[in-house]
C-alpha cells in the first residue's frame, strides 16, 4: 500500500487515514457498486484544467451523466453547469450539504433515502478537510471519495 502524506502540515489527521487510490478503476467500482451515491463539485472544477481544452466541470458532468450520480453544485459551479448544458440536482452551499449528510434521518435531495457514498472534488484543501473530517466522524456507514489532485486524509480514499 501507498502512503501519502497530507498537504496541510499543522494538523493532524488522527490514526484513520484515508486509502490512496492507486488505480482510476477504484474508483469507477466505488462508484458502481453504491446504492446512492452523490457528487458535490466546487467552484475550482470551472478552473482545473485536465488538458488544452477541457476543465474538471466537463470531466464531471460526463461522470455524473454515466454513473447517474445526484450531482450537487456549490458557489457559483452552478452557472458553469447550465452554460455547458447539464442542470445539476441541487445548488446548496457546500456546509449545507455536509450538514445534511450527517443527519442519519435525511432522506436525501430525491427522498430516496442516505447516501452512502460522497465524491467530492474543486473545493479548497482546507476547507475539503474539515468537511471530511465531519464526515469521518459523525456520519454513519458513509464512505468518501475526494478526486482531488492533493490527499485527503479524511477521506475514505484519496488520490496520493
């Protein structure tokens, strides 16, 4: 196994850390095997660049449109959504989704019941990080997934 190291040095993640994705085919099988998984996206997937021509939002919207994941917008991410075509499931603000999520009684935004896994990408590392530690600790049976380029070790997995 991988280890990595976190990006934000004065604090300490505690003894849990998360698994380093070695291989994008992790991924793609957390995915596949959730029963209700959720996608929130920030404002930097607009500004995350993976090639000449495209950005992390277009990546995105071709991962939510195959996976069928609820897709929740934050900051304004939502315009970058709509002027590409795909209206996401929600806008909310970031903190008021990882409230949500840690209610074990929310339904979630379709009331199909709690989401059980929680890929999160284009928000800052510092703020990513105390949204995943909430998540590690007072969300029941909730795996987390940051697609992030920087380790997260909050998280249940994290690119390295």
């Amino acid at each position: 196994m991988r280890l990595a190291e976190s990006w934000q040095r004065a604090e300490i993640p505690g003894p849990k850390k998360a698994l380093v994705i070695t291989k994008p085919e992790i991924v793609a099988a957390l995915i596949k095997r959730a029963k209700n998984p959720i996608l929130i996206v920030g404002h930097q997937a607009a500004e995350i660049k993976i090639d000449e021509n495209e950005f992390l939002i277009d990546y995105l919207i071709r991962l939510a449109k195959l996976s069928g994941m609820t897709v929740v917008a934050t900051a304004h991410v939502i315009k970058e959504f709509i002027s590409r075509g795909f209206k996401p499931d929600a806008w909310m603000p970031v903190v008021d989704i990882i409230n949500r999520l840690q209610d074990s009684e929310w339904k979630g935004l379709d009331g199909k019941g709690p989401y059980d896994v929680v890929v999160i990408t284009g928000i800052q590392y510092y703020l990513q990080w105390v949204m995943l530690s909430a998540l590690k600790h007072f969300s029941s049976n909730l795996k987390t997934i940051s697609l992030d380029r920087f380790y997260q070790p909050h998280a249940t997995w994290s690119f390295p």
